[in-house]
C-alpha cells in the first residue's frame, strides 16, 4: 500500500507515540462517538480504530486493554468503571452506512496529471468510477449500506445509503460532464449536506470523499448569487460541526496535486483521516483501506458519566499488550451531550429562595383575598346586552329619578339598540317608601315578567331592549 | 366573583407555580452530577415541578370558591398528586422518547430538536392532566376529571412544548427556565379554563345579598344549592336555606332546576315552581332556560350561559 496516512497530531485528537526499538508503530483513532442514546439508556457508543504504520487494522486488542475517561471540561477527567460492551471488528458485524461523495467539478474531465483531454479512458473521473465500482464489489458484508453523492456547483444525489450496490453502480453513469455554470466547487457545503442522507440510519456512520481541488465557491468566484445558496459561503467549520453533531466521520482522498487546504482538518476533527491518490490503482488501495479500518473497528459501550456539560469528552487509552505489546496510546474526542433541561446556572445563591418566598407569600395573600361586595349606594349593573352597547357599566342611583333609554340625554344610554325608545325607562326613588320603583314607557321586563311600574326589590333583574341590568340596593 | 376574576385567580396561581418551581429546578439541574442517570434525574425534576404546581393549583377551587377549609387539603392533594404525576409523565415522556428514538431518529439533531421537546411536552402533558384532575377527584365529578384531563393535558402540551423549545432558542439566556415554567403553569391555567367554559352548561350569578356579583361556573351534571359549604354551589350567608335547597341536573342535555325542600318555595321568574299541586312531595322541577332568574328563600340567582 503506497498511500500516505497523514492523520494529524495537531489537535487533540491522535496522539500516538513512536516506539522506538520495534519496528511498528500503532495509530490510535476514536472514529465516531454514538451518543444519540444517551437520555434513553445512558449510553455511549465509540468506534476505536487501532492500525499500524501501514494503516491495517490491528485486531487482536482485548477489553482489558483499552481504558476510557470521560470528561465535563477537557481537563478533569473521570476513569469509567466497567465497559458495557466490547465488540472487535464492530464494522463487520454491525454493518457501516457508507456515503461516496465525489467531486465531479471541471477538473475530473482533466487528464491525471491536469490536462485537458477528449479521451474518456484518460479522464479522471474514469478513474474515480472503475475505483468506486472496485470499492463497491469489495462491500461483500450484506448489513453494510451505501450511497452516491455528487458536487460541483450544485449538491446531487444519486442513490440515497441502501443495500443495494448494483443501485449505486448504476448511478455513477448518471454523473455527467458539468457545464462552465456548474463547474464550481462546493464542497464544504456539500460535505454539510451530505450528513442528511443518514437521517434515519444508526451505527456506524462515514462519508468517503473524493476531491480533486479545492472549495471553489460559486458566488465568491462568479460574482453572482448561488441559485440555492444566495450569497451565503458555507465555512469548513460547518461541516465539521454537523458530522460532530451527527456522529459521522469523513475519510477525505485527495485526487490529484491541488489539495483543499482544510480537507485534513475537516477529516481528522471528525474522526477520519486523509489519503492521497494519484491514480486508479491507489484510489482503489486507498477506498479498501478505509473499507478495512472501519470495518475493523473497535465497538466500546459505557455508561455516561451524569456532570452537565455542552460538550462532554471521552478519552481512549490502549495498553496492548501480547503480540502487538508496546506503549500506552491515547485518543481524546468530544461529543454533543444532551442536556435534559439545560445547563445548571454557574453557581447557586440563597437569593434563588426569593421567588419561591414570594410566590408562598402571594399564595397566602391570594387565600386571604375577600373579594367580597362592600356596602354601596344603590345601582344599577349591566350584566351584558344582547344588541347595542350601553354608555356604564354601574350607574349609582341617587334620589332624583333615573333615565334609561336610547337617547344621549338618557342618565344609562343603550346605543344601538332599535327596541330601545330615547326614554324607555325611568327608576324613581319614594323618599317615604325608601324605595326604588321602575316605571316604563316601552316593553320592559322584571325577572322576566312584562311589567308598567313594579317597586324593585334587591336582585331584580330588569330587561330593557335586551339589555340585562341588576338592581342593587347597595346592601350586602 | 364573577368567572373573569375566577380565572384571572387561576391563571395568577399558574404564574405563582411557575415562579415557585424554578428554585427547585435550578437545585435539581445544578445538582445534576449528584443523580445516578439521566432516568433518575428526570423523574426527580418532573416531580419537583409536579410538586409546586400541583400544591398551587390545588389551592385555586379553595380560593375561588372562597371555601377556607378547602385550601390547605387542596394544597397536600395537589402537591402529592404533582408529584406522581410529574415523575410518572417524565417516565412515560422517556418512553415516548424511546419509541420516537427507535423508530425515525438516528439523528443527533432531530433527536435534540424534535424528539427531545415532543416527548418532554408528553411528560410535560402528562403532569398536566394530573395537576387538573385533582379538583375533579376532590368533587368526585366526571365532567370536572373530563376538564382537567383535556385542560392539563392541553396546557401541558403546549406549555412544555414552548418550555422546551425556547431553551433551544435562547440557550444563554439565563432565566429561559423560569420564563418556561411560568409559561407552563399559565398555559395550564388558561387552557384548564378555557376547557372549563366550554364543558359549562351555564353560570349561576349571585344576584343579591353578602355573595353579590358570585358567579359559579355549571359543569358538573348534578350540581347542588344550599347554605351547606359542601354543594357546589354554597351560599352559608343566606340562613333562611336548607343545608341542601335545590338542585339543577342534566337530563337529556338539558338543565333541570328542582326544589329539595318544599317547606320554602322556589320561584323561577317570581312564579312558583311545581309548589302548591296535591301529592307533589318533591317541590316541583322547571326546566332552565338562559336568563331565568332563581329565587329560593333570600337569595336570588341568574342562570346565564357560560
């Protein structure tokens, strides 16, 4: 295998120790962190990759040999008592969701080494395919699932991750030559666009990307807006941050000589790595040496810890021992943990008890609320109208004699109201009686009984044109 | 108090609820390492919050009906039963979690924007329809439970839905979670009253006399009158009535007033009601229509719609 694994130790991702009185070196990558069940059942699932030099994968670690931490804040980290589950070679027994995603920009129409040619078989892309297809009859495990991507300017699919390769086979004839319009590169916002298609997959999950140059966005560089994406220039880190989201890992091939710039950081951040390729027989080699490190993956399930944290990170620590004996290798990730109600405040004060006091004390105020009808003058209450809409709502009474009618000039105006006459009615108080008498020129009722004058007795319930009002004396 | 004012109560003990609550959940989310899983940690949340809005709303039927022996029993029943039904609504909104979780969502982001809040505002719905059927248990009436069912459960759905959601939207707010509860114990308020009103056949308004201006929402299908404070309709001030006065039951949809003791007559619309025929020993029945007015002994009631 001539590919050049360039796994970066620049980020706290892979730190891997040379050994130097033996003659392999061991690579450690925790590749994808499972945590969509973490509020169910409290677990987390990691997929370690442990290779050597050469990129195989080294399959003969026991449960013993590897130890995991976890960690709220990066620093502090907590020793997980016991693994749930231990599982080599994860990939083949669960099966690996496979995206291909491939760059068919101007280039890939280009000669390998860069020049424009009309000869189909020289072409590059001729080159991507019969790898892809090498890849595809080399996908014997039945559980494995994969999908075809393309990008240019535009983001297209053409075979949604199934179990059905002839399917995806198929589908590389669909990719054609792009026009000068769609011969852009979007790639990080395709890269972005890509986690979608694993909507609805679990386990394992990785996109394989063939780029042949670099993230050559279309508004930037033509000057006008992109005709799904407006102006908008999609950031490496988007895609970074959404396969994190999402648990997927990318595995980036570069085709060619120019090389993304942030390709590699995109790769390694989410668990990958990055190979080169300069022709079929490598691209090949490399697509069976991605195939063969996820498949041989180790599956590690733990119990998380309960510290609240945005982002809780995991460490990998492999003490091989046996035949494959040699230092202690570390890997450190993170995931998105979620949070069941957010996170704590910072600190707690005693001034939390305030509301708590307050909403006891307004509790208690509230039970002992009398809302009951103080002592008043007399009046007269609308309850409601059936049409029109009455000048007050409580008219006192005094001694001189009350009007209630149609008219402004009425003492209680019902406007609105055609039933009601400008004086439809009046309310007079005998001063030697003490009391109220209703006397009615129209059609009034009182406790719904017609009547032409009735001395009113308290509650008495007086129908004016469909106005109801209630007489109150004022006592309680 | 007229029905207004009963719900404006009602509504101010949701806020209080929601206020009173967030201590707690800022204790328990603060402490969150202490709990030994996420399950555990849920559960304990859900009642603590079950616990407050429980024992507040538990106090409303108490201090709207102005029944100061009702309060504090109110208080312990709905405290306890907050309780069992926050933790029990936050288990089965996990079970729910775990069905959503199992059947479409593979994805971390879907899961935290939409498996998450739905199944905590079933959690949230849950502890709803237990907070509203308290008052209903307390009156031993199917139409009250049916009430609060549908009210909490509405409340809660919506209330939690919005809870959850607004801390996705404004996740360094530092208040999100006070806002949200009181959200949600308003939302369980407005709804339960909203579901109240249109579960009421009709309101009975005080016309008269020390309760003036009282109105008492009808949604039970057996609703009794009388000075005694355990009818539904309790008038102690008037002591010229029988413990137990009269009644107004449903009978085939609609409101049937009849007089429990003859002695003092009922009069619907100053005219008497069955009284006064030979061999009637039941004080006559009338069938009420909206805007009838009731008089028994001193005191004088409207029958309104809701």
């Amino acid at each position: 295998m001539r590919h050049k694994s360039t796994a970066a130790a620049a980020l706290l991702l892979v730190a891997s120790l040379a050994w130097p009185a033996v003659s392999f070196a061991l690579n450690l990558r925790l590749s994808q962190i499972d945590a969509s069940r973490l509020l169910l059942s409290q677990r987390v699932r990691l997929y370690v990759s442990v290779t050597d030099d050469l990129g195989r994968p080294v399959e003969d670690l026991r449960a013993e040999d590897f130890r995991v931490f976890e960690s709220p804040d990066g620093e502090r980290f907590t020793r997980i008592p016991r693994l749930e589950q231990f599982r080599p070679s994860a990939g083949i027994a669960e099966g690996v969701s496979f995206l291909l995603v491939l760059d068919n920009s101007g280039s890939m129409y280009d000669t390998l080494a860069g020049n424009p040619t009309e000869d189909p078989q020289a072409m590059r892309m001729t080159h991507a395919r019969d790898a892809v297809r090498s890849f595809l009859s080399s996908m014997t495990d039945p559980k494995d699932t994969v999908g075809l991507v393309s990008y240019n300017t535009y983001y297209r699919l053409h075979a949604a991750p199934s179990k059905d390769r002839a399917l995806v086979s198929a589908a590389l004839e669909g990719i054609t030559r792009p026009s000068r319009e769609e011969a852009y590169t979007e790639l990080y916002h395709s890269l972005s666009r890509a986690v979608r298609e694993f909507e609805g997959l679990a386990g394992r999950k990785a996109i394989v990307i063939l780029s042949d140059g670099e993230n050559y966005p279309y508004s930037e560089h033509s000057g006008r807006p992109h005709p799904e994406l407006g102006e908008r220039v999609v950031e490496h880190t988007e895609p970074i941050r959404a396969c994190q989201e999402e648990g997927i890992t990318v595995y980036a091939v570069n085709f060619g000589a120019v090389k993304d710039p942030n390709l590699e950081s995109i790769a390694v951040e989410t668990g990958g790595t990055v190979f080169d390729a300069r022709d079929r027989r490598e691209l090949e080699s490399v697509y069976r040496a991605i195939h063969e490190q996820v498949a041989g993956e180790y599956l590690l399930a733990y119990r998380a810890t309960m510290a609240p944290a945005v982002r809780k990170f995991v460490r990998v620590v492999v003490q091989p021992a046996g035949a494959a004996a040699g230092p202690e290798l570390s890997a450190t990730r993170f995931y998105f943990s979620s949070t069941v109600f957010g996170l704590p405040l910072t600190s707690l004060s005693l001034l939390l008890l305030i509301p708590l006091l307050a909403a006891a004390a307004a509790l208690w105020l509230l039970t002992a609320l009398r809302l009951e009808r103080r002592k008043g003058p007399a009046a007269l209450e609308v309850l409601h109208t059936r049409v029109g809409r009455a000048s007050t709502r409580v008219l006192p009474l005094g001694t001189a004699k009350t009007v209630i009618g149609g008219g402004r000039s009425a003492d209680l105006t019902i406007a609105g109201a055609p039933g009601v006459k400008e004086q439809h009615a009046t309310v007079v108080y005998d001063k030697s009686k003490k009391a109220y008498t209703v006397v009615s020129s129209g059609e009034v009722l009182v406790n719904n009984q017609p009547v032409k004058t009735r001395v009113l007795e308290p509650g008495d319930v007086i129908d004016v044109g469909g106005a109801t009002i209630v007489f109150d004396d004022g006592e309680v | 108090m007229s029905t207004l004012v009963r719900r404006l109560i009602i509504l101010c003990l949701g806020v209080l609820a929601g206020v009173a609550a967030w201590p707690l959940a800022e204790l328990i989310v603060f402490n969150q390492a202490a709990f030994p899983s996420y399950l555990v940690f849920v559960a304990v949340l859900g009642a603590a919050v079950g616990l407050l809005m429980g024992a507040f709303l538990g106090a409303a039927e108490g201090i709207t009906a102005r029944i100061k022996s009702r309060i504090l029993p109110g208080i312990l029943v709905g405290a306890v039963v907050g309780v069992l039904g926050g933790a029990i609504g936050f288990l089965v909104g996990q079970a729910a979690l775990l069905v959503i979780g199992e059947l479409a969502l593979q994805s971390t982001r879907s899961f935290q924007r939409v498996g998450l809040p739905v199944s905590r505002a079933i959690g949230w719905g849950f502890l709803g329809v237990f907070i509203g059927m308290v008052e209903g248990f307390r009156a031993r009436s199917g139409k009250k439970i049916a009430v609060g069912l549908l009210g909490g459960l509405l409340g809660g759905l919506v209330g939690g839905f919005l809870l959850e959601y607004l801390r996705l939207l404004a996740p360094g707010f530092r208040l999100n979670r006070l806002v949200g509860l009181v959200i949600l114990g308003a939302a369980i308020a407005v709804f339960y009253g909203l579901v109240e009103k249109g579960l009421a056949h009709g309101v009975l308004r005080v016309l008269n006399g020390a309760l003036k201006g009282k109105e008492y929402l009808l949604t039970q299908s057996r609703v009794n009158i009388g000075r005694s404070r355990r009818n539904e309709v309790a008038l102690p001030p008037y002591e010229d009535l029988a413990d137990r006065q009269a009644q107004i039951r449903i009978r085939r949809g609609e409101a049937v007033l009849s007089n429990l003791e003859p002695k003092r007559p009922l009069l619907v619309n100053d005219r008497p009601v069955g009284g006064g025929k030979a061999g009637d020993r039941t004080g006559g029945e009338h069938r009420l229509k909206y805007d009838d007015v009731i008089r028994v002994g001193s005191v004088k009631l409207f029958y309104r719609v809701p």
